[in-house]
C-alpha cells in the first residue's frame, strides 16, 4: 500500500509538473500583476500534494510519509518595491487517495499530520515569488488500528499501558522556502519546503524535520 501510494504521488507530482510548464509556456508575455504582487492580498491554499519526514520523541530513525490534501490561508502585504511579507496558517495531511473519498483500512496504519504558522519575505520576479522565511510547526505521527483511528503505543511490546508509551508529537520551530506561479489574476499554484531545525520542550534540541508541499492557491487584492 505505501510504495502503491508514493508511485500515485509521484505520477500525479509529474503530471502537475508538466501542466504548470504548459500553462506557462502558454500565457501572454506581458500578464495582468496577480494578486500576490499586489499591495495587499487573501490567499487561501490547498497543500494538496504533501510529503513528510518526521522524528517523533524516541524513535531512532525518521519516518516518512506521502499523500494528498490540507488547507491554509493567509495574508500579504507590500513593503518595499517588489518584496511583499506574507503571513499565512496551513494545515496538511497525507491521506492516501487524491480525492476525498473514504478509505476502508485494515489493521494498523500509519498517519502523519502538520499545522504550520509561517511568516516570511518573499520578492517578485514577474509571474513568480520566491521567499524566505521562519516557521513554527506542530507534527504528529499516528499509528492508528481500524477500530476508530485509535493511537497505540509505538512500542507495541508496552501494551500495559493504556496510552501511548511514546510522544507521538512536537513542536517545531525551522525555516520556511515558499515559490509561488500565478496562472492567472486570480490562481497559483505553489510549492513550500519547511525543514524544522530545533524542537523544544522536554526533548529540546537539534533534529531535523521535513514538511514538502505542492499547493493550489486562490488569490483576492485586497484594499
């Protein structure tokens, strides 16, 4: 089921890839500026490609991950010729179908989810923005049965314990890389690299983390 899952993302990450060149290659040389360059602008997204490496609190190697869907929104706001600060708050999952349907599970499964706060700078260069900034993330790794997506303990072997025998999630803080491609005046599409460098709290320290999405975005100016 997993390598049937990141076959699926990769085709449908090729597919995005070779639409986006077409559309470019397609659009008018001298396109109308897009919301994102404008003074200030909404911005509601949808992470619909998402992939995960995480490093829950005693697990001695990552675990990764691939799927589909989230949501976020977010502002910006222009502050010095063509660099806009933006603001935004996303929410990502890795389902494993890229509609939404329901997915009948059985046994045991492994999920993994990320609520992103982002605040970077990001300079324009014609359709395109490329940005920079600082996250602050909360990630969580799930091993769920099929009685109701109950957690279990990821040592299974410490099943005394009628919670989990390890934290399955944690805070972040990293960077944020967003670039960003107006279709149109009012549609984007995008693609965000969040790396979590530090994580506090009671296992504070150093651990690298990862959060990849590819995203559609909806544009509105704003006053």
């Amino acid at each position: 089921m997993a390598s049937r899952r990141r076959d699926l993302v990769r085709l449908i990450g090729a597919v995005l890839v070779l639409s986006l060149a077409l559309v470019v290659r397609m659009a008018p040389a001298q396109p109308q500026p897009p919301p994102l360059q404008q003074p200030r602008s909404l911005r509601l997204f949808i992470p619909y490609i998402n992939h995960f490496s995480l490093k829950p609190e005693g697990t001695p190697h990552a675990l990764t991950s691939a799927g589909f869907w989230g949501v976020g929104a977010g502002l910006t706001f222009r502050h010095h010729g063509t660099q806009y600060l933006g603001l935004s708050l996303s929410a990502a999952i890795d389902y494993e179908v890229p509609v939404p349907v329901g997915v009948d599970y059985q046994g045991e499964h492994e999920s993994m989810t990320t609520t992103a706060l982002d605040l970077s700078n990001n300079r324009a260069r014609g359709r395109f923005t490329f940005g920079y900034g600082v996250s602050y993330g909360w990630n969580e790794w799930r091993l769920n049965d099929d009685l109701g997506s109950i957690p279990v303990p990821l040592d299974r072997k410490a099943s005394t314990d009628s919670g989990p025998s390890r934290a399955l999630s944690s805070h972040a803080l990293g960077l944020v890389f967003p670039v960003t491609c107006a279709l149109n005046e009012r549609f984007a599409v995008g693609f965000t690299y969040r790396p979590y460098l530090y994580r506090p709290g009671r296992d504070a320290g150093f651990h690298y983390e990862h959060v990849i999405s590819v995203e559609a975005a909806w544009c509105v100016g704003l006053f």
